[in-house]
C-alpha cells in the first residue's frame, strides 16, 4: 500500500469522523432542543426531528453516489454537501429569532439531511476506492464513525447542559471544517473506476444505478445495513430518553451523552482491527455471530437492574457492532464492480437510514405504547431474527466463509 493511499485514508477518516461529530452533537440534547424550537415536550417530538433529516438521508443517498459515479469525481460533491449542511445548521439555529416554528425548523431538517448525506456516503465511498483491502478500509470508514459518534455525544450533552443552540453551532463549525478537510482529497481513485457504457462512451447515471442494482446478493449486506441502523436509530432516540427519565436512571444531558459514548468508544477503537481480521477470516463469522451477540446484548441494556449494568452492557453492545460493522460494509465491496461502487455505497446508506428511521418510529411508537422494556425487547429480537434467517444467505455470497473462519471471502475481498 502506498504512502498516498495512507494519506488518502487519514483524509477521508477524518472528513467521516466531522460528518459524524457535527449529527450526533444534537442527539443528547434533543429533548432540550426541540422544545426550545417550538415543539411540545415529549418523545413524540424528537422523534420527528430525527426522522425528517433521515428521511431526506434515505431520497438522496443513492443520487449522490450515483451521481459521482457518472461524473467520476467525488470530491467536488463531498465539499458542497458538507458546506451545504454546515449552513442548514445555521439555519437551524436562526429560526426562533425569526419567529417561525417547528415545522419550519423539520423543513430545514428535510435539506440539511439531503446535503450531509452527500458528505457521508460519498466519503466512505472514496474509501472504498482506495487499494489495502476492503476490511481495513471500511474498518478505517467504521473507526471514524464510531470515534465521531463518541466524540459527538460527550461534548454535545456538555453543550447541551449550558444551552440547546450551542450544539448546533458546533455541528455547523465541524462540518465546514470537514469540507475544507475534503477539497485536500485527489479524486485519483473514482478517475480510475469511471463507468462506461456498452460503447465505451461514459455511461448515465441510470447506467450506473442499474448495475449496484442488478449485483447478485447485494442484498444481504443491504439488509444487515438496515437491521444494524436501526438498533442505532433506536439507541439515539429512546436510549436518550431512557438514561434521562427519573423513572429509569435520571441522567443528565452529559450523562446521557456519556453513557452512548460506552458503546461508541470500544465500536471506533475496535472497527480497524476488526475489519482486518474479516480479510483475513472471511465476512461469515462476524457478520453473523456478531449480529446476533448484538442483539443479546441489546436486548440485555433494557432489562438492566441498575445504571452500572445497563452501562457495562452498552460497552459490550460496542463492540458486537465493532465486530460485524467493517465487514458488512466490506461485504458490499467484494460484491460490487469498482465503476458502480458509489451507487451501491448510496443503496447501502439507503437502507441505512431506512432503519435508522425504523429505529426512531418503532423505537418511540413501542416505547409510547408499551415502555421502555418491551421496546428494547422488539428491537433486539428483530436483529436477532434477521441475523439467523440470512445464516445460509451469507454463507451463499461467501462460500468460504465458515465458522472455523476460512480464508474464502478475505481472497475475494483482496483481488479486484
């Protein structure tokens, strides 16, 4: 691997790890901040506040990557998608002063989701570009996550405490720093793997969409995507509530914002290796087992006696996700053509955010309806339920993947 490729790596690492930093500031502070622009108190709320940028996530994934893979180019549209959502940020904050009122503010919501997205999935794409092996790279992309998301829910619960703006002027700040971080990339890579059409001519954007959609078993790593998110979707939103309600363990922004950070922390630092280890053993083992060790454990956290309890077990939840995260991204990889990666990373983030919305409305409908435990209940023994009903799939993509963990899917990964 070359020294650029490192370089290019590092860069990319840290315009994900920004993005991630500048979403998750808000969430320890969204019961604060949604009242403070004009909604009424309650999960209901912040529900829709999380939702609507999601749900903008979800329409505009797939354009973006399509998008930059019929352009072959990146990097213009990583910058204008992060300066794009920088501003909404602004926008965001701006809103009470202007006397407008919540739906307003879910409006904004709406296009900010459709700009940062851009940022997100194009990013991680880029990564995937790059040589070394697609475990570690996404291992690289799963660090930043993970580290951004810990960082993000510490400093963003402190910011919180002293007032529901400040974390979305941080988020602005952070977010304009990793566009200028992202105009240093050299959109070397995608200039490489630039789609063509059956005459050489460059293909479309409905050329490029068409083969991330018509690749053989893309939709295994898809689905795992989707169930993954949403226990993610589900720990933003209700585990947030869940720590904060004085019926449970009454804590504060900070220490909401703290407790999210046990799993983030082990899921950043525990991404890299973890992501190497699937070249080399193969997507089987931990796709599967860790999927389904993360829903034992999900599931585990709700019906926790006590915060020390609750909190060892958000550790372990971290790292069940560190375990089968770079490889599922990794997964994607080794089943898609180079030319059509951006289109398939945009699916991929799709059904992502699909879940992530799933998370926020099953999680805050369920725990509307039923409370705190049988919420964590339905959503743990959905990840379960998935993990064991796609077994002989995974095993399908990646025949020499086994439990003894076989060399098959790693050879495959390393090779194009």
């Amino acid at each position: 691997m070359s020294d650029d490729d490192r370089g290019e790596r590092r860069l990319l690492g840290a315009v994900v790890l920004a993005v991630l930093i500048s979403q998750v500031l808000l969430y320890p502070g969204v019961p604060a901040l949604v009242v403070a622009l004009g909604a009424p108190a309650g999960i209901d709320a912040g529900m829709w506040f999380l939702v609507a940028e999601f749900g903008a996530f979800v329409s505009f994934a797939v354009v973006w990557g399509a998008a930059s893979d019929a352009l072959g180019k990146r990097v213009p549209l990583i910058v204008a998608g992060a300066l794009g959502g920088a501003a909404s940020y602004v926008a965001l904050a701006a809103l009470p002063g202007l006397g407008l009122g919540f739906r307003a503010a879910l409006a904004v919501r709406v296009v900010g989701g459709a700009l940062t997205i851009g940022a997100f999935s194009l990013a991680i794409t880029s990564l995937m570009d790059l040589r070394g092996g697609n475990g570690r790279n996404m291992g690289a992309a799963g660090t930043a996550i993970g580290l951004g998301a810990a960082v993000g829910a510490v400093v963003g619960g402190a910011l919180a405490d002293l007032d529901p703006f400040y974390p979305l002027y941080a988020g602005a700040a952070v977010l304009a720093g990793a566009g200028l971080l992202a105009a240093r990339v050299d959109d070397r890579a995608v200039g490489r793997a630039k789609v063509t059409g059956e005459d050489g001519d460059d293909a479309g954007f409905r050329d490029v969409l068409a083969r991330a959609r018509t690749t053989r078993g893309l939709l295994v790593p898809l689905a795992f995507g989707f169930v993954d998110r949403l226990t993610a979707g589900f720990f933003a939103l209700v585990g947030v509530y869940y720590f904060q309600d004085p019926g449970t363990f009454g804590l504060s922004a900070a220490g909401a914002g703290a407790t999210l950070a046990l799993f983030f922390v082990p899921f950043a630092l525990l991404q890299s290796p973890f992501g190497s280890l699937s070249d080399r053993v193969g997507r089987f083992l931990p796709v599967v087992v860790g999927s389904i060790a993360y829903g034992v454990v999900t599931v585990g956290v709700g019906v926790a006696p006590i915060y020390p309890v609750a909190a060892g077990l958000m550790t372990l939840v971290g790292v069940c996700g560190a375990l089968m995260a770079p490889a599922t991204m990794a997964l994607v990889t080794d089943l898609v053509e180079p030319e059509a990666r951006g289109a398939a990373m945009g699916l991929f983030n799709v059904f992502g955010s699909l879940g992530f919305l799933a998370g926020f409305l099953v999680g805050g409908g369920a725990t509307e309806a039923f409370g705190y435990t049988p919420a964590f209940l339905a959503v743990g023994g959905l990840e379960l339920a998935i993990a064991l009903a796609l077994l002989p799939a995974v095993r399908a993509i990646a025949p020499g993947d086994g439990l003894l963990g076989l060399r098959g899917g790693a050879e495959r990964s390393t090779s194009k």
